[in-house]
C-alpha cells in the first residue's frame, strides 16, 4: 500500500474544502468525536465508535455489559461511543456520502482492487451496528466510484471489512448458518448476526373485540386477516418509502404469497389504513393509544409496546396490546453488526463483535432485568454476576440456537425462532415496493380508501349490476403498462426485471410514479363514480 503524505498539497486546496464541505453535510454526527476518555490511573480508555438505529436502551445494557466483559478478559475499562444520526436507511446514505468522499479527496488506495486500503485517520466510525441483512449486504457490496482523469476508471468500495474469526468460532456461535431462506451471518463475514428479528402484526385487543364481538378468536393471526373490509380506516401501516424495516415485511408478504395474491392483499390492506406514517416505530404507539386496531411492525417494537403500558408489576401478558408472528410467513432476519473499512479503532471493533455472541451479550436480549424474580435461576458470568439486562427489558430474540436450547424457559417471551420462519426464497421484487405502493396507495390514500368503500358497498348489494361489479373489481386491482423502447410491458414478474431497469434511466423513475400515481387515481375514481350511478335505491 502507497505511504500517505499527511501534508496537504497545494493543488489539492479546492479539492480539500469539497471534501469538508461534504464532511460537514453528510457526516456531522459522524465527525463530532469527543476526547477519549482517561481512567482513573489517568491512562487511557481504549474505545470504539459505533454508529446505530438502535434504542436508549440496547445502547445503554450493551455499553456497561461490554465493559465488564471487557475487564474481566482484557484487564482494562472500555469505552463506547456511540452514534445516533437516524434511521438505518439514514445511516447508510451517510456512511456512503463519506467514503464517496474520501475517495474524491485522494484518500483510499485502489492498488488492491478488492481490498481498497484507507488513509489513517480519515474515517471515525468503527462498527454499523443493527438494521437488516439487506442494509448491512449494501456495505458489503459497497458503493461505485468514478476516478477522475481519461485513464482512470470504476472502482468500489466495499463499506465493511470482513470480520476474520475462524471457522470453529462460528460454529460454536451459530451452528448451521441458516434462519429461515436466509443466512445468520455472511458467508465472507462481511456481517455478523447478533439477534433475530421477526416482522409480525401489532394489535389493540380492545379493538378487535368491538369490531368481531361474535368471533371466538378475534384478534389477528395471517396478514390477511389485516384485509377484512371490517377493518377499512383502523390499519396503520408505515410508509415503505421512509422505512426499510416495514418493507421487508411487504417483501416477506409478497414472497410467501406470489405475485398475484401478494399484490392483492398489500392493496387491501393499504385500502384499510387511516394513515401511512413516516417511521416504523410509531405503529406500535398508534395501534396502544386506539388510534387503530392493528399495523405491521418489527416484533420487539411490537412486544416493547406491549410492556411500556402494563402498570408496574404487571406481566406483559395483561397488556391490551398484542403482537403475533404469522406462523409459516413470517419473515425472520438477521439483525447484524459489521465492521466498517478503515475502522480507527479496529482490534477493539473485533472485540465488540466477539462480545455481542457471548452468553453476557445474548442474555440481554430476552431476559428479564436481574433483579426479577426469575432471575434467581439465570446463569452467572466468570465473576459470579448474573446475566441479563440491569436496567430494561429489551424483548428480542437471541441469534444462538443454544440460547433457546439452554434458557427458553427463562426467557419473556416464548419463542421458537427456527421453526416458525418462513422458507420461501426472496423473488427479487423488493425495488417495486417503494414506487409502486407510493403510487397505489400512499399518495393517494383518500381515493384508495373511497374506492375499496365503494367496491364493498357493491359487493354487499344484492341488486348491485354484476357486469358493473365486475369493471369495479377490474379496476380497483389493475395497473398501470410501461413504456420499455417502443413496447407497453404489463406488470408481471416475467417482464419485472425489463420495468425495473427501466426506471433506472435518468428521470425515469420520477416519471414512472407520476404516470402510475395518475392512472390509479382515475382508476379509484372511477369506481367511485360507478357505485353512485349503480346502487339500487
């Protein structure tokens, strides 16, 4: 690898204050880094920089529980500095930002094209800590870099390092690497699984019970149940534009049901919702302050939700909110932590990912706080201390099948993890769902949720014309064609790939969603128009 100068030349003035300048735009949560720390002999507190979508909570259990850790087996505190700028897709949109800009500076070494070597002290984030495989597979594969000069080309750059534990590490860790149709950790150990999440329904109880009085289990147990027209304006769902985690839960939805019956159901249920919010976390407190009846969220928002309203010394089991796993179609992911490239503080990075899949990091997620009365009977650690969480329950599911083996009986919630994910292949379809519910649904959310009124209403009308019904019904689950060359391709999955490459065009996605948004309004209105002209007197 070159020898860096650390000595700015003079040519590269304008090209520095770029680089700053994107710094400061992209990466301010990122750079703000305090002093490290001394302790109490005055020496030096090693630290790692970790940046996270994670919750006060995990951060808090983690950062002591690693400290302890820590000491007992290297002999010294440690200290976590962590980073919240938002939201995982957030994270990710700044991490690339800044390694796109660190390689306009000049700063990343491209003589190893697989293995892009970075200036010292250039980055200041160690770990990504937390979102999905899907996110943490988009450090993997990097982002593309276009070196200036005619003789110059693509290059890119991997965002994480693989994290270089053996063989016999990972299996005592995780046995066979398999959840599920996915993966617990990446085969080249780009990311490592550290818990499990599911992607399940959160109910109000009280809800159900007033809009099926006569059902013997009225609470939800499919997706589908989100789609009975009973439900129409109590579904809150968060919108797959602005949340990664809740389109996951569409993807799962479509793989387990096809195309065609996937498709449908996202239309149902999208006409039931009263509101798309901008966040996943904010469905499980709509659905707890009766706001509505049921949403899709990830299973600790879901079971978190339900303990947060409990009066103190109440189980959780007693909560009036809900949250079920969809037996067969629930999608079950990894939820990972990589170490990123040119971490500055990479042995101690190391550390932290080897203490997240020790019994000390696992117990966090699923046990209850020590000081519970179950925890009588929980393991204890080399110093005599039991494990679990000191200060919150953080009701997630562990990613070491020997958890579940060893200590479900001890655990908050029954959980059975391997045997109720879904095994059904992603079909590569997840790039449709942002643009095409966009247009479907988010955008248009008050004439979907007339049109399905209208389309019920018809349906429930003896006299209704059933040739009528019929357009009605034809239009409400119709789309749009596009354009591809000279050819109107309809949206189906043999010419998906054929759609999808097209919206990749300069400005052709942006057309797209107002051709499609456009044609499912009048589509909408339409039927709306057809019940008012049509229903018997």
């Amino acid at each position: 690898m070159q020898q860096y100068d650390r000595r700015l030349p003079a040519m590269n003035i304008g090209r520095f204050m770029i680089f700053m300048l994107l710094v400061a735009v992209l990466g301010v949560p990122f750079a703000l880094r305090p002093a490290q720390e001394r302790s109490a002999s005055g020496e030096n507190v090693p630290s790692v920089v970790i940046v996270t979508p994670h919750v006060p909570q995990i951060r808090r259990e983690f950062t002591e529980a690693f400290d302890r850790w820590h000491q007992r087996k290297f002999g010294t505190p440690v200290r976590v500095d962590w980073r919240v700028p938002g939201g995982t897709s957030e994270i990710i949109k700044q991490l690339e930002g800044q390694y796109h800009a660190a390689a306009a500076m000049g700063l990343i070494d491209f003589s190893e094209p697989k293995d892009p070597k970075i200036a010292p002290n250039v980055m200041s984030i160690d770990i990504m800590f937390g979102g999905g495989s899907y996110e943490h597979t988009r450090l993997k594969t990097g982002i593309k870099f276009k070196e200036s000069g005619a003789d110059k080309g693509e290059r890119t750059i991997p965002l994480s390092i693989p994290a270089g534990f053996t063989q016999q590490q990972l299996d005592d860790w995780y046995g066979v690497n398999k959840i599920g149709s996915g993966f617990l950790y990446d085969p080249d150990q780009y990311w490592m699984g550290t818990a499990l999440s599911a992607f399940g329904i959160v109910y109000n109880e009280d809800m159900f019970r007033k809009v099926f009085p006569d059902r013997e289990q009225p609470f939800p147990q499919s997706f589908d149940d989100l789609a009975d027209p009973k439900l129409i304006g109590l579904i809150t769902l968060a919108d797959p534009r602005q949340s990664g985690s809740v389109t996951t839960t569409f993807e799962a939805i479509l793989n387990f049901y096809g195309w065609e019956k996937g498709w449908k159901l996202l239309r149902e249920m999208c006409a039931n919702t009263r509101s798309f919010t901008n966040s996943s976390p904010k469905t499980p407190l709509d659905v707890a302050q009766g706001e509505a009846a049921a949403g899709l969220t990830i299973d600790f928002y879901g079971r978190g939700q339900a303990q947060a309203i409990v009066k103190p010394g109440d189980d959780a089991d007693t909560s009036r909110v809900g949250y079920v796993d969809p037996k067969g179609s629930t999608y079950i992911d990894a939820d990972p932590i990589s170490i990123l490239r040119g971490a500055p503080n990479l042995e101690i990075a190391k550390r932290f990912v080897e203490f997240t899949l020790t019994d000390d990091a696992q117990a966090l997620w699923q046990f209850h706080t020590v000081n519970h009365p179950k925890a009588v009977a929980y393991p204890k650690d080399a110093d005599g201390l039991t494990l679990g969480p000191r200060h919150a329950e953080l009701r997630r599911m562990p990613v070491r099948r020997a958890m579940y083996e060893r200590y479900s009986d001890l655990m908050i919630d029954p959980l059975a993890p391997f045997e109720v994910a879904s095994d059904v292949k992603p079909a590569g379809w997840r790039s449709a769902i942002g643009l095409m519910m966009g247009a479907f649904a988010v955008d248009v959310a008050h004439e979907q949720r007339e049109a399905w009124g209208a389309l019920n209403r018809a349906r429930q009308s003896q006299g209704f014309p059933v040739s009528v019904l019929e357009e009605m019904e034809r239009l409400f689950y119709a789309w749009p064609t596009t354009t591809v060359g000279e050819i109107d391709l309809e949206f189906t999955p043999s010419n998906y790939k054929a759609i999808r490459d097209s919206w990749r065009a300069t400005g052709a996605q942006k057309a797209a969603e107002v051709q499609y948004t456009t044609y499912f309004r009048s589509n909408y209105e339409r039927i709306v128009e057809l019940e008012r002209a049509n229903m018997p007197n």
